[in-house]
C-alpha cells in the first residue's frame, strides 16, 4: 500500500523552497505518493509530486509536513486535523516553538519518518462560537488561542469574562485571550500569562491592557465553559481571531463562548525531550543567572 505525506511550506523564501524540494525528493526515494499544496507546487517543480488544493487534502496522509516557521505550523494544522493526521513542523523560521525539528535535522527527519521511527502526542484545542441574541454569527477552532480584542485603537471594550456559567470579573481592555497549554507560549504569554507544559489540560484567560484591579491570568479545568460578553450598551465593535490568522467581526453584545476542542491536534515527536529544554533553547533562558555562574 502506498504511503503518502502532505508538504505544506512558506515558499516565499528560496531557501525555504530548496528544503522543501529536498524533502519531497527524499520522500519520493522512500516510496511515498507526495502531496503539496497547489499554491506552493510551481516553486518545488518535482516529478511524482501531486498538487492539492482542497480542504480534504491531508486525508489519508500518513504525515502532514510543515516546513516554516509557526505560521506555517498553525495552516498545516488546519488541514491535518480534520483528516487526524500527525503534524511536523520543521522550523525554517526564527522561533518556532511548535516545531520539532531544524533545518539541520532534514537528513535524518525524512529517514525517521520513513522507519515510522516517531511517537504522537495530541494537543489539545478550543472550540469557538460567537452569538448575538442567540443567533449564531462565527463558529471556528483554535490550536494557540482566539482573541476578543477592540476593533478601533481610540476605545477600549467593556468585556466581562464568566466560568462555567458563574461571572468572573469585568474589565474595561483592549481584549481577553483564551489560550491552549500549546498556546500558552505565544500571545498569551506576551500579554503576561503564565507557561504550562503541553501534558497539562487547562484552559487559560488573558486579559490584555485591563484597566482593573484584578487583571490576574487564570487557569480553568479543562472541562470548563469560558464566555466573553460584550457589553451591549457600548456602541464598541471588536474582533474575533482564531490563531492570529481567521478573523470575525463582533457587534455591541456579542457572546463568545470557548469549550475544549472535540478534535485534537496530533502533534509528531521524533526524539523527545523535556518541555524545559525546549523552553529554555527557544527563549534563550539564563539558566546561569544574569550575574553569572556561581556554583
């Protein structure tokens, strides 16, 4: 039976595209049918490779490769979940928290994954609906975090945040973040919230800029419901946005409701390490003190 693999890159840089072009090949010696995306197949330009363009293009992939930075991790994502296919990033950009390998790695990544020589994890996600007056105006999902954030710079919005249908608090802001473990690393650790390792399940809400005197990140189960209301008396309009790449608009009283994903994303290891070294190499962490080593 055939094996085959989904190539999904940023090929707006040449070198990106040449590592692309080497995967591919690689992954053609080792027998598999290689797919990649349609916008993307002209840069590779490799016979045997079959451009795609359909939102059902992971299924029956056996991997969906992601050669760039988290950006282009997070649209992978967007075709290997539904198919439930294992995702892995191949960091071609500056941080790439979520990816597991470097360019570097591009030899033996392909040999790897070929000798099925890899374990998955499954990160979990959120599922998000937006409603006025019950009347449903948004619906998607998210791997890092979705964002309710103002839509104009010149006013904040009035939001108030409730937890498994008891109020929590309210905040004059400029948004509130609903984050994964997996996300917790990304906006809603710039907007201060703490990092949880990945084999934790939670739930987190961010407040961003809020103009109250509790403001503090919290952590919730990860069987709770989170809602985030918009005050229907502000004639304030904001935005929805799911991993910083689908965006809704949100009217005055909007309802943002945030549960567990029922689909999670299946995430490759190929040789796993402690989250606390990843931690510590993407954010170049002084584990020798700022005054130096003393012991």
């Amino acid at each position: 039976m055939t094996r085959a693999a989904l190539l999904v890159t940023h090929t707006g840089r040449r070198m990106n595209t040449a590592h692309a072009r080497t995967v591919a090949a690689d992954l053609l010696d080792a027998g598999f049918e290689v797919r990649v995306v349609a916008q993307e197949a002209g840069e590779i330009d490799l016979p045997g490779v079959v451009p795609v363009d359909d939102p059902a293009a992971a299924d029956g992939v056996e991997i969906v490769f992601a050669l760039g930075g988290d950006g282009t991790l997070l649209r992978a994502a967007e075709l290997a979940r539904p198919a439930k296919a294992p995702l892995l990033g191949i960091n071609l950009g500056k941080v790439g928290f979520l990816a597991e390998a470097e360019s570097d790695d591009l030899d033996h990544v392909v040999r790897d994954v070929a000798a099925r020589a890899y374990t998955v994890d499954e990160r979990l996600t959120l599922d998000v609906t937006a409603t006025v007056e019950g009347r449903e105006v948004a619906s998607c999902w998210a791997l890092n975090e979705i964002t309710v954030e103002k839509a104009s710079r010149a006013h904040m919005l009035e939001v108030r945040v409730d937890v498994d249908g008891r109020p929590l608090s309210r905040y004059g802001c400029d948004g509130v973040v609903c984050a994964t473990p997996t996300g917790s690393t990304a906006y809603a650790f710039s907007a201060g919230g703490p990092v949880v390792w990945p084999e934790v399940e939670a739930l987190l809400v961010v407040p961003i800029s809020a103009h109250a005197l509790f403001s503090r990140p919290v952590v919730t189960a990860p069987t709770s419901t989170v809602e985030l209301t918009l005050d229907p008396f502000a004639s304030r309009e904001a935005v929805l946005c799911a991993d910083g790449r689908r965006v809704y608009p949100l009217p005055a009283g909007a309802v943002v409701r945030v549960v567990r994903g029922h689909l999670p994303v299946r995430v490759v290891r190929l040789r796993p390490r402690p989250f606390t070294d990843r931690l510590v190499a993407k954010f170049g962490l002084p584990v020798s003190g700022w005054r130096g080593h003393r012991w």
